[in-house]
C-alpha cells in the first residue's frame, strides 16, 4: 500500500514539509510506503472551465497537476498539505485541487480518487487553521473519499521548520493521523480480499436552482 503526501508550500522544507514527515515517518512505522510530492514554485492557473479534461481524464495544462495525477493512479491513500495564507490554503494549492480533482472521473470506476481515503494538514504562525481545514476536506467529501480523521484538528503552529519541531502537540495529531490512515488503509484492503464490493452506483442527479 502506498500514500502520497502533497506539499502545496512554495518552500520545499519548510512547515508543512515537517508536519507531512511526521505522517510519513509513522506510515512507515506501519509498513506503508509513501510518496513526497513538492507542487513546487512555478505558477500555477486555476481552472479555466474549458471542460476538456472530460474528453481526456487529464488538464489541459501540463504542469504539476498532471504529473502527480501520473503518481496517483497508484496510490491508496493521500494527505494534502498546504500553510494558511489569509485563513484559507496557499493560492497555488487551491489552483492545485481546484484543477486535479475538477479534472478527475467524478466517483466512477476510473476516478483516480473514488474511495480512497484521504486527509489534509495545515502549518500556521497562529491562526486561520480551522478554516483552511474545512476549505480542504470539501475535495474529498465530494469526491466520496473516506476522510481519516486525528485526535485534533490537523495542524501544527510556527514560523519555520525548526517552530514546528517544537510544537509536541501539533507533531503527535501528525502521529495520529499515520495511524488511523494505516488502519483504515488495511481495514480496506482486508474488506476487498473478502470479497466486500464497492458501494453500488446509481446515475447522478444534477439540478439548477434557476430553471
């Protein structure tokens, strides 16, 4: 079993860096592979609405979305981290899921995402933590993506890597969250080795408040 941790920070080893290597250092402890992927620093457009990526399952732009799309296929877990800009995740992240999920199979057989679990993790100086925490999980419930939870809101405080070491509470909610997505990841593979299905699908329904 494999999880990809998203750094959505412009610095690469920074906050949000320590927090996802916490929750990698105790996937490991679990016997979890894990992947690191840094969204990096070039920019990164929101979505235009061209609506192509429901022809070819992938972005018209090609840039960091699509790479780690290329990563997701085999993976079956994820945690997204990003740092608080103004309560709320960094611009380039939002463009990031904005566009890797809009562009997704929504909740078909072919999602890259359908039923896998999934979490984020926020770095702060202070606040707008909970905020960004909300603003993030509304991928995954849309998506029907299980949501691992921790024994705390998912967050660590400090103005660099070296703060958030420092921060004993913030790095074991990181713990937490390995190890309630190991569990869960192996409740998942132990349901499918027993023949439990996926839940049955039935055609979406989408309605306009405006007629």
């Amino acid at each position: 079993m494999k999880v990809a941790l998203v750094n959505g920070s412009p610095h690469k080893n920074g906050c949000t860096y320590t927090a996802l290597c916490e929750v990698a250092k105790t996937l490991h402890e679990a016997g979890i592979e894990t992947e690191l992927f840094w969204i990096g620093t070039k920019a990164l457009s929101g979505c235009i609405a061209c609506k192509a990526c429901t022809n070819t399952g992938r972005c018209v732009f090609e840039d960091a979305v699509n790479a780690f799309r290329e990563i997701a296929t085999g993976c079956d877990g994820f945690v997204f981290g990003s740092p608080v800009h103004y309560a709320g995740m960094s611009a380039a992240m939002k463009s990031f899921m904005d566009r890797l999920f809009y562009s997704d199979a929504h909740g078909n057989a072919n999602s890259t995402f359908y039923m896998k679990p999934a979490a984020c993790v926020l770095s702060a100086r202070r606040a707008g933590t909970t905020a960004a925490f909300d603003q993030m999980n509304k991928y995954f419930t849309i998506q029907e993506m299980p949501v691992v939870s921790s024994r705390y809101w998912n967050m660590v405080h400090g103005a660099n890597a070296e703060d958030v070491l420092q921060d004993q509470e913030g790095l074991y909610t990181m713990r937490v969250l390995g190890r309630n997505m190991a569990f869960l990841l192996q409740c998942i593979q132990a349901g499918r080795e027993s023949g439990v299905p996926l839940p049955q699908k039935e055609t979406p329904v989408r309605t306009n408040f405006v007629r």
